[in-house]
C-alpha cells in the first residue's frame, strides 16, 4: 500500500510541475491538496488568486481541497496555532509525508522538515536543487498553461503581471530574476495542462498596485515600502 500525502498546493506553475511529477513517480496517495487563504480577502496568500479560482482547480484535479484560512498579517505564533491545528487533523487521515514544490530556498526547506519531523511526519521536494530553466522549459513542453498574478516591484514592472509564461516572456525577464520567480519575483496561477481534467477559464481584470512596509532595522529612521502588482482573475 502507498502511503498517503498531502499536497501543499500554491496553485501556481511549480506546485503543478511537483505534483505532475509526483502523480508520474506513483509511490504516494495523494489525497489531500492544502492551500494558505487570506481569510478577509478570500485569496490564496501570495498569489493573490480568488479561492473560486483555487476551487476550480481542485474539481479539475479531483483531489480533496483543505484551505487553510490566515488573518491578513498574522503573527508567527497565530501562524504555527492555526498550521498545528490543521495537521492534527490531516494526521488523523493517515497522512504521512508532505510534498512540496521548492526548488533551492534551504532555510525554508529546513524549516519544513523541522515542522515536520516534530510531529512524525515526512517532507518530499520533487523539484529540489533542478535547473530552474530546465524546469519551465519542461513545464511548457509538457503543455502547461500559466499566468503571472502578482509581480515583486523590486524585480518587475507592472507590464509583467497577467501576462501568460512562454519563451517570450522568460526572454524578456531581467537577468536578475529566475526564470521560475523562486526568489519571489513573481507568482503564477496555472488553469491548464496534463494533471488537469479540463482547463480553468478565467477572465482577466484589472491590475492592483498593493504596498507593504519593509521591515526597520535598528539603523533605519523609515522603514520604505515593498510595491507588488497583482492582476486580477475572475472566474467565468
């Protein structure tokens, strides 16, 4: 018998190149998709997609979707209370091992395993240390179908969100910026490709400019602010 695992799922290009790879391998169940929710915005933390989005995505997948609802700016204890809370009861399924989509961020992957291995439970990186432009040229060979829904200011211009990922748009991003946004350049939603029963259909809205403060370190007066651009999908 295979054993059961949960499928940490951003909605994006990444999570579904891991979990494509995952469902080829075969050696794991995956019964159970989770994702992080803005609880006020009903939106999937980072990226920004509405959860009728995230939704749709599930039925097409027929994987059991669990959303894990955030306040908007929790703390890190409101954070592991709410994270705790939810594997106790994805435990009590008979979930043993948690699969994830990052590729080469080694503190968060430290973490992971040490939130993990606390409560006996297993992490699994399928993607871990590949070429990152290897990865997005075998995402789109494979007939996956993405759109960027958020864009990090610092790396992007407003011109990059809502565009959809192919050789055009990996031409022209900046040198600076990995061509699977892995340092968090950008974020993706993706409504079609081989893992997917039928294709999402979306249409796109308007493009939001949000703004967050950066963090003050003891020599700052101003702290300053991150800019994020977020293209808007709705669901037809």
């Amino acid at each position: 018998m295979k054993p059961k695992a949960l499928f940490n799922w951003s909605s994006g290009k990444d999570s579904a190149l891991a979990l494509y790879k995952i469902l080829q391998q075969d050696q794991y169940e995956i019964s159970t998709l989770l994702t992080s929710i803005n609880r006020e915005f009903q939106r999937i933390s980072m990226h920004g997609v509405h959860v009728s989005l995230l939704e749709k995505q599930a039925e097409s997948l027929e994987i059991h979707l669990v959303k894990m609802e955030l306040p908007k700016e929790p703390s890190m204890e409101e954070y592991q209370e709410i994270m705790s809370k939810t594997m106790t009861e994805i435990q009590s399924q008979g979930i043993t091992h948690s699969i994830f989509g990052d590729i080469f961020l080694e503190d968060l992957r430290k973490y992971r395993e040490e939130q993990l291995n606390a409560i006996g439970m297993k992490a699994v990186f399928p993607l871990w240390k590949q070429n990152t432009s290897n990865l997005i040229q075998e995402f789109l060979d494979l007939g996956f179908k993405t759109i960027v829904t958020c864009v990090n200011g610092t790396y992007l211009d407003k011109s990059f969100a809502g565009r959809i990922i192919d050789h055009d748009f990996i031409k022209d991003l900046p040198k600076n910026v990995d061509p699977c946004g892995e340092n968090g350049e950008f974020h993706t939603f993706t409504f079609d490709g081989p893992i997917f029963k039928s294709p999402i259909s979306f249409e796109i809205g308007e493009t939001v400019k949000k703004t967050y403060p950066k963090p003050k370190t003891d020599s700052e007066t101003e702290t300053g602010e991150y800019v994020f651009w977020f293209s808007d999908l709705i669901l037809k």
